[in-house]
C-alpha cells in the first residue's frame, strides 16, 4: 500500500473510518486489498477442505505453481476476474460480484 509521507496530522474524531480513508486517498485501494484477502482466504479454506495442495491445483488450471501462489497472496490485488472465476470452478464454487450503492453520509 503507498501511503503518502509528510501530510499535515488531522484530527479525524468523530469521523468514520470510510471518511477517514478517504481524506487519505486511499479507500479505494485499502478495499481492493481488503476483497483480495477474503476471495484468497475462500479459495485456501476450499483447498484444504478438499484436501487439494497447490501442485494440484496449479495443474488442474493449468497454470504454474508461482501463478496460483500470486493468486493466493491475499495483497496481490492484480489477479483478473477470469483467473479468480476459473479457480473457484475448479473447487466447484463460483464468484458472485455484486455492485451496491454507497450509503448515504452520516451528518
């Protein structure tokens, strides 16, 4: 995660946290990480409910070894969609992506 250095202290009492990362310009990015590591937690825990190790894994998506472990790095956030949907298919699950509107501002 880039966190800018030197910015001026500002006093975020009573402000919420989603407020907060975006005073910092980060919330964006702080919630793509955050998406990450829960789909790489999901996807880990089905493996070893399965009891399938990533060689295995790694063969049935026919990919390398190196490419799921970036797609199990829960701060990998540059995997694709097509990649995070072809390995939850291949542990019988499937991704449901959903778009919400943002709730309102609290006063």
């Amino acid at each position: 995660m880039n966190v800018k250095k030197n910015r001026k202290k500002m006093d975020h009492s009573g402000s919420t946290f989603d407020s907060f990362l975006e005073e910092e310009g980060i919330r964006e990015e702080v919630e793509a990480v955050a998406i990450k590591r829960v789909l790489a937690w999901q996807l880990e825990q089905a493996m070893q409910e399965q009891q399938k190790t990533k060689q295995a894994m790694a063969k049935q998506l026919h990919t390398s070894r190196s490419q799921l472990d970036r797609l199990l790095d829960p701060s990998n956030v540059s995997v694709t969609l097509d990649t995070i949907t072809r390995a939850a298919r291949a542990l019988g699950k499937r991704v449901i992506i959903r778009v919400a509107d943002v709730k309102a501002r609290r006063a």
